[in-house]
C-alpha cells in the first residue's frame, strides 16, 4: 500500500492514557502526526494500518482525507498608485 492522509476522530470518553497509545501506534507503525485539532488527528500512514488503529480503544473513527486535485488560491496584495507614492 502506500502512504495517506487519515483522519482519526477520538471519542468524547478516552483518557489520556488511551490517546497517548493511539498517537504512540500511528508513529509505531511509520506514520506522521500532520494535525492536531480538539479530537480530531490528521496523521499520514500506510492505509494497511488503518485497521490496526482503528481497533484502538478510543478511536471513534478513522477515514481517508483527500486532498488532491485542489488548488490554494494565490493571494496577492495590489496596492494602488496613490499608496505606492505616499511611501
């Protein structure tokens, strides 16, 4: 398989403990933690293991998250002629 983007929602009920194992097993298994959000975690693994984390005690859910084919807008500050003179 190859390496993804997952996102791992932990329950509302798991300790400390419980999310500290499920952090420890996507770095176990060769993952990188991306984001940490509240309870919700963007890691990127090998989606071979999505199983394994899922079975987690404390995982609510774990999904695909695809960002492909989206492009980010450019921003570009324009300053008009006036400004670009008081400077």
């Amino acid at each position: 398989m190859s390496v993804e983007s997952h996102m791992i929602r932990i329950s509302d009920t798991a300790s400390q403990s419980q999310i500290q194992e499920i952090l420890k097993t996507v770095l176990g298994v060769g993952g990188r933690i991306e984001m940490v959000a509240g309870r919700t975690v963007i890691a990127s693994f090998d989606s071979a293991y999505a199983g394994v984390i899922k079975k987690k005690k404390g995982v609510a859910l774990v999904g695909g998250v695809n960002f492909g084919g989206r492009k980010v807008p450019k921003i570009v500050k324009r300053v008009s002629g006036k400004e670009r003179q008081d400077s």
